[in-house]
C-alpha cells in the first residue's frame, strides 16, 4: 500500500477481446472506484453496499477507469493500462509499443480511441493497440490528470502543474486555459454535467469548482464539505448527481443537484486513497439501416448490427459494430472507426407522456479528425431505484445517425430492440 506521504508526492499495445455475448456484460449502473493504496478497483451497487474487488494482485497503482465501446473495464496500472471482462479477469494489455508513462487519465474520445494522460502529454490509442496521436507536442502540459470531452469534441486536460484547464481543439491545437486567477487550487479529476458545465476537483481547497462554457468560474455551483479531504476522480452518476473520491478520507461522496451531501460511501475494512470513479454503462442492441456513398463507388444500402452502450450521468453514448462478417468492414469504413463516442447528451422527464420517459436531448456533433459524425437519439424507458433515489432505466431508443468521413458519408437510422443487462 502507499502511505499518504508518497500519495502526496506522487501528485507530482491494446489487445481487444471479442464482444461480450449478451448476458454477459458489467451489470448497468453500478460505481466503479479505483484505490492507489488496495491496488485493486471496487465495485458498488445502488445502495452503496461492495459487491467486490476487481484487479488484485495485478495492478499497480490503479488511478484511471474508463468504460470501453468493447465491453471491457479499463484501468491505469505503472506504465499500463489493463482491460477487464465482466468476470473481473485480465482482457486485454495496452502498453507495448507505446510511449506510455505513469497514464492517469482515462477516456474514449469521439473518434472511438482512448486517451490518457502520460507524462506531459496526452496520447490517443486505437482498438488496434497503435498509438495513433500526440497531444501536447512541443508545450509540455504539466503534470496532466483529468481528461474529459465536451459535447463539442474538444478535450479538457487538468493540468496540475500549471493549476488551469487546458482546452484543445480536435486537431490537437491549444485554444484555451481555464482557470486562471480563480480559486482552482491543482485540478485534478473533470466531469461534464448538465449544460455544458464543467465540474473540477481542486485537490489542495477541498471542493469542486464549476465552469460555464465560456471558461468562467461559476461560484453558485461550487461544492464544499467537511469530508471532502482532497478530492480526485469525478464522475456522474445515473441518478444525475454528482459523485467524487476523498483521496485522503477514504470514501467516495455523493452530491445533489444543488450540492448537498446526500450520503459517503466507503469499502468494509479499507478504502485506501480512492482516486478515479466511473459508472457502468447499460447496452442495448441495436440494428443501423442506411446507406453509404463512397467516392467513385457510388452509393450501397448497408444494414449492420451494433450495441448502443448508454453511460449513467449527464450522458456519453457510445456505438460499436457487431463483429458481423459481411457488412461489418463496410460500415466501419464509412465511419472511420470501429466504434464512435458522443459525450454531452443530457436527459429530461416528459411529463406529457402516460410512461416517465426521458429523451436525447442534444445532438452530438463531435468533429473529428476525419470528419463530422452526429447522432439524434430518443431514449425510452423508465426511472427505478438507486441509493436515496431514482434513476432512468432505458428501456429502448431510436433516432438518426450520420457520418462524413473522406471520401465517403453515410447516413441511416439507428433503432435499439434488446436491453442486454
């Protein structure tokens, strides 16, 4: 275990699996919650009770966890980054063949590739295991340990050593830095909430800071409590609260939407050094209908089986095709990619309708670096318990989706007929 003194200090190649068969996926809605000091990632279910410890005797000084379009659990570890199935067993590797070093920031991009922070700068890996992109280049981004996308596309990186936000655009270019002059005292974990909001732990002032989308500090939203000693990952969960990890109080702490504790929750027996926090996503078949129109290939109608993973929280949806021999190359090659992120949907209740339904409610236009990818989606379903209060459950979707890639668009529609989990 590391003692708190060496935490303190310490501020300072991908081998994808097959899909999952149906049934057996990660249960939907449950929090995540990687311990630098057990060495191993626990589980929690609604009610805050642990159902287990993920990773043990294999990680290293877990920090950041990510969700794949793959199925798989992905965790920081040394100068690796691990995949885990459902089972809790070791899936996949990336590291070999990279410049990994000391990763902590873990997520999928618009572009189905994971970024991560590691030393100065921040890399993005492909679902081949080949590291695809650099970003920082030649301006060191300085001690970098939250990433998080907008629904825009651009990547927010929290710079620790710098003490702002650092935004860049989809070409890697630094546009922006947040933070300046405020009261942000070393950011550490980010997260997107409702409107676009960004929510920042700042380790050393024991709270978490808002920021509108023009970069101001929003004072109103900031979130201050007597047990947030040192707050590090951030993440939403599916009742749209807000949840962070005490790094030096050994719990994770849940906010309302008003920032008002709602409850601690803590491992039986120890919960050392909690750091990065991420909710299981609930997965839904799917079937895309449409067509591609390539460039001196004219124009083919593709129907193609993908799983429609839908995050907890102020919403990240991620679609990936089907291993489906055929049509799979095809679909992919209109894309651009096995599999595409959309981050910034956020939920509301229609109150008109006879069922509690919530719906898509923004469009994602991620821009990527092979062109512009957008999806209109309409979620049904309905709200069920977790912890104090409730939670949406989908119960199916259906909406539009399009794709313009060089040399190629394609347009369909996407309709979601199986809950998996």
């Amino acid at each position: 275990m590391m003692n708190r003194a060496g935490a303190a200090i310490a501020l300072v190649l991908l081998l994808i699996a097959a899909p999952q068969a149906a049934g057996q996926g990660f249960v939907a809605n449950r929090l995540f919650a990687a311990s630098v000091g057990e060495d191993a990632v626990f589980e929690f279910d609604g009610a805050g009770a642990l159902v287990r410890a993920i990773g043990e005797g294999v990680l290293q000084d877990p920090r950041g966890l990510a969700f794949g379009p793959d199925g798989l659990l992905y965790v920081t570890s040394g100068d690796e980054i691990l995949g885990f199935d459902a089972a809790g067993q070791l899936a996949a590797t990336i590291g070999p063949g990279t410049a990994l070093a000391a990763p902590r920031g873990l997520v999928f991009g618009p572009d189905g590739d994971l970024y991560t922070t590691s030393g100065d700068r921040v890399l993005a890996i492909d679902l081949s295991g080949q590291q695809v992109r650099e970003i920082g280049g030649d301006l060191p981004i300085g001690v970098p340990v939250g990433i998080a996308f907008s629904a825009g596309g651009d990547l927010f990186v929290a710079s620790g050593g710098a003490n702002t936000i650092l935004r860049f655009d989809a070409s890697g270019a630094l546009v922006d830095e947040i933070g300046a002059g405020s009261s942000l005292s070393t950011p550490m974990g980010l997260a997107f909430g409702p409107g676009g909001v960004l929510f920042v732990a700042s380790f050393f002032s024991h709270e978490i800071l808002a920021f509108d989308a023009a970069g101001q500090e929003v004072p109103a939203l900031a979130i201050s409590d007597p047990d947030l000693l040192f707050p590090m990952g951030l993440a939403f969960g599916p009742n749209g609260h807000l949840f962070a990890s005490a790094f030096f109080n050994a719990k994770v702490i849940e906010f309302d939407e008003l920032g008002a504790k709602v409850r601690a929750i803590a491992a039986p027996g120890g919960f050392e050094n909690p750091e990065g926090l991420a909710f299981s996503p609930l997965r839904l078949r799917a079937r895309l209908k449409g067509k591609v129109r390539q460039r001196g290939a004219g124009t083919a109608k593709i129907a193609e089986r993908a799983t429609l993973f839908l995050a907890p929280g102020s919403g990240t949806m991620m679609l990936a095709l089907n291993d489906d021999p055929g049509n799979d190359q095809d679909l992919a090659s209109a894309f651009g990619a096995p599999a595409l992120v959309f981050h910034g949907f956020e939920a509301f209740l229609d109150l008109a309708a006879e069922e509690r339904r919530f719906q898509g409610a923004q469009v994602g236009t991620p821009l990527l670096a092979a062109g512009l990818a957008s999806l209109n989606l309409k979620v049904e379903g309905k709200l069920a318990a977790f912890g104090d209060g409730t939670a949406f459950k989908p119960k199916k979707a259906r909406g539009t989706i399009h794709r313009g890639a060089a040399g190629s668009v394609y347009k369909g529609r996407i309709k979601t007929h199986e809950v998996l989990d």
